[in-house]
C-alpha cells in the first residue's frame, strides 16, 4: 500500500510538472511565452525554488468539472531567493484551463501572500490568465477578493511586483493595479477590463487586443505600466535587477552595495551641461547619470509622462529614489500625468525607507483649458501631498528654473525637505520675467529694460539663499560629493507625522 501511494505521488507530480500537458506547451512556446515553470527558474536562484500545494485540485462538480482535474490546478505557488534574498511568488499557467482562476488556486495564491506579510519579503506575481473561471461562478470572483483584500493590506508593508506575461482582464487586472509596479512584454502581454469583442458590441468600436490593452498602451497612453520588456526572459531578468534596489520589507533599508565609484568624485561634466540661453533644454537624465554610482540608473515609467523622470540609483552605495523635471519635454512643466507618476513613486519611497533626491527644473504647471479641465488642481495636489508627507531624507538641487507654486511642490524647505542646493545658474522667481513683468509694469514704456532689472534681481539664487530657502549655492561638480556627505549624516533620519488613521490625499 506505501509503495502504490508512493507511486501515485510521483505520477501526480510529474503530472504537475507537465502543466496542460506537453501539446499545450508547444502551444505556449510558438506564442514566443515561456511556462509558468521556466518563468520560475529564470528569475529565481538556481535550485532555490521550493513549491507550495502542488497537488491542490479544484473541487467543481459543475459544467463536466468533476472529470477534469490537473495537480497544482493552474498556478504555480511557492518560495524562493533572488541574488539571496527571500521572495514569495506566484506564476500562472495558461496551458491548465487558459490559466483561469478557481477558489483552489486563489487559495494557494493566498496563502503565500500572507506568509509575504508574515516574514517580510517581495511578493511577485506572474500573470498569465484569461480570468475568472466561469464554470465555478462567484466562488471564483470570491477567490479574486480574497487576493484584492491581501494586496491592500500588504501596500506599503512588502514590495508587491506585478509581470504581465500574457492576458490579464476583466476583475483581474485590479490586483496589479494595487500592486507598486507592473510591467509587460511586447507582444504578448495585454491588460483591459473588457476585450475587444464586448467594446465592439457596447461602442461598435473596432480596436485590437495590442491596441486596446498592450504594452504600448499601458506604457504610453494609460500609464497602468512601469515599462516593457521586449520578451519574457529580459524582463525576468530586469525584475531581478530591479529588487537589488529594494528592501525586503517596511522594517528594512534597501541593500547597500559596494562601488568603486568614490562617493567624492567631482563630476565636471555637469559644469557645462546647462545651456546659456535658458530657453534651451537639455537632458536631465544626463545629469542623473554624472550624478549617481557608475551611472546606474532604473528608469520607471520612462514612456509614461516623460516631462517627468523617476527611478532608482545609488549615491554612495545606497539607493535612493530619483525625481527630476525633464527640460527636453515641455519645457520640464509639472502637468496632471507627470503629477501622478512623481506622487505614486515618492509614496513608494517614503513607504520602503528610501532616500529621495529630487532634480529640480520647472518653470511651472502646464497652463491650458485640458489641464484645468482635467483636474490639474486635484492631480498637481498629488505629487505636492506626497513629497510634503514623505519623512525619509529628502534633498533638493535646483539645476535652473524653480517658478510658482512648482518651486514650493518639487521639495522646497517649505514642505520639510531636509537640504536644498542651488547651482549658480538657478532661476528662483514666483514667475518668469515676461511674466512677471507684464504685471507689476503694466504701462511702463521700456519693458524691456524692466525684464533686465527683473532678471537681475530674481534670476539667481542669491536672493533666494539669503532667506535661507536653500541651504547653499554650489558649483555642479561637487553635487555628487555633497549629497552622499547629507546621506550618511541623514541615515538616522527620525521625523513622524500627527497621529492619524490615514490623510485624505486628493485623489
């Protein structure tokens, strides 16, 4: 009787490993998509992985169910170590059942995120589903909020990362949505609440699944994606990369990683990188990059609100989060999509520990009836409630332009920053110079002339540094030694907010 039971166990779990069986991985592998298996074993260790409810089956009796079961039931559930540091994870087969969910597989599903919470370590989910199963009815939309409910409560206490590596629609999508970054894979991945079909017949509509829901969408149009990847194996590996930069959990600090990079390194290049008109752009990614650890910067959200640049890098080996105005897209003007993207990645930071080091170029908020119309008032509030909120170190460059009530919201000492830095060609002014002067010299006959007084005044740092807004003015070469110096007297860093259940961030 052993001997049969054990034989038994060993046939269902070979039959696990099969999947839908081999005619279905074939089936996966012409898409150009990888098994929910091999995902595992490229983006885990080697031999770290240790699976959870292998041999868990559905138990529907409905719609012929009761003759069709596969050990494991469509989703592949465990634990394993990425360069050493404990993760928790799920990856979705589509070769068993188009990779639909079941009460048993949300189940399992559960079950490692709350073993996430427990230990404090990254929740990974690799998506791959047509959704709901139909067959088992609401016991399966009951499944989704079982996961719903444990993404919510697992915000802000581990990092919750999201691949989409095939379909993923209707009620499904809203656990990457709660999830901090979601990312997809060109081609082959897509997200929408209702396909193609159901828009047809409600809108007479005609769209494709990648135009409605692909990466390019999610990337460029809705910002619902962090980035993309161009196949299942670069990104697999870009989220090994990403987690180097990332604590385990709310308790911890982020890895600090050895670098020859000396944290005193002059960087002259900066010196000349600002253009003399300042009229012109320039590129701030460049100065993210003369800034930071051998010029190793993770870009998130790069397609999405691109006035905007946010990411993690490393000043001295310790990561930090990076917001920076992007002069070369409309000037680097603050508008309702960028306010988003910085707000949602500034709350990450101050969530997991993480330093945040803001670059600041803005002439403004984009004037216009569409962001007036759009919400601009709400949206622009976003990204000021997020920065004025967050007690992690907080540093502040302002390479140029710092106009209006943009100055006050990209980190300014009135909102608790902790050191602000000017360079010399910084432009601190309630508004700039034509502007201002079409104001307070309307009817003056020599405007012009009032632009040079205006400009001479208010476009430099100096009187800005006198009120001791900013901390110091500082030549651009030595920002990089200047910053890594403030992080290591702020890494004991203790600042909280009044006692509350939660704010009301203005969504």
């Amino acid at each position: 009787a052993v001997v049969s039971t054990q034989s038994t166990g060993e046939k269902k779990k070979s039959q696990a490993l099969l999947g839908g069986g081999q005619h279905r991985i074939d089936a996966q592998h012409k898409k150009g998509k990888l098994t929910a298996r091999e995902r595992i074993e490229v983006l885990l260790d080697e031999g770290s992985f240790v699976e959870w409810d292998q041999l868990m089956e559905h138990d529907c009796t409905d719609w012929g169910m009761d003759k069709t079961h596969f050990p494991g039931d469509g989703v592949v559930t465990g634990t394993g170590t990425i360069n050493g540091r404990q993760v928790f994870l799920f990856s979705q087969d589509f070769t068993v059942f188009g990779g639909s969910l079941s009460a048993a597989y949300a189940k399992k599903i559960v079950k490692i995120m709350d073993h996430a919470e427990m230990v404090g370590a990254p929740l990974l989910g690799l998506n791959d589903s047509g959704g709901a199963r139909i067959q088992e009815g609401v016991a399966s939309l009951g499944g989704y909020g079982d996961i719903f409910l444990r993404n919510v409560l697992l915000s802000g206490v581990v990092p919750q990362i999201s691949l989409i590596m095939g379909p993923c629609a209707g009620g499904a999508v809203y656990s990457p949505a709660i999830t901090d970054f979601t990312f997809m894979v060109k081609g082959t991945s897509h997200m929408f609440i209702t396909g193609p079909d159901v828009v047809k017949q409600v809108t007479n509509e005609e769209v494709t699944q990648e135009e409605l829901g692909g990466s390019g969408a999610h990337c460029g149009t809705s910002g619902c994606a962090a980035g993309a990847a161009e196949n299942d194996v670069f990104l697999l590996l870009q989220t090994r990369r990403l987690l180097d930069f990332l604590p385990s959990s709310n308790k911890e600090k982020a890895p600090i990683v050895a670098t020859n990079d000396p944290a005193d390194r002059e960087a002259h290049a900066l010196d000349n990188i600002i253009p003399n008109s300042p009229i012109d752009p320039y590129d701030m990614k460049h100065v993210v990059r003369f800034l930071v650890d051998d010029g190793d910067f993770f870009e998130i959200m790069p397609d999405y609100a691109k006035n905007i640049i946010v990411g993690f890098a490393r000043l001295n080996g310790e990561t930090v989060g990076i917001v920076g105005n992007q002069p070369l897209v409309a000037a680097g003007c603050l508008d309702i999509n960028a306010s988003i993207k910085g707000g949602r990645f500034v709350r990450f930071c101050d969530s997991f520990n993480i330093p945040l080091v803001i670059l600041e170029d803005v002439p403004g908020f984009l004037p216009g009836t569409q962001q007036e119309h759009g919400g601009i008032i709400k949206h622009g509030a976003k990204l000021l409630y997020a920065l004025a909120e967050a007690t992690v170190p907080k540093l502040t460059v302002i390479t140029r332009k710092a106009y209006g009530g943009a100055y006050v919201v990209m980190n300014s000492k009135h909102i608790r920053a902790d050191v602000n830095y000017a360079w010399p060609s910084a432009e601190i002014a309630v508004m700039g110079s034509k502007g201002a002067v079409s104001i307070i010299c309307r009817g003056d006959p020599d405007l012009e002339k009032r632009e040079e007084e205006y400009v001479e005044i208010f476009a430099n740092p100096f009187p800005t540094a006198k009120k001791g807004f900013v901390d110091d003015v500082i030549m651009p070469r030595d920002t990089r030694k200047r910053l890594c110096a403030d992080l290591k007297w702020l890494r004991n860093k203790a600042q909280k907010n009044p006692w509350k259940k939660h704010g009301n961030i203005p969504l």
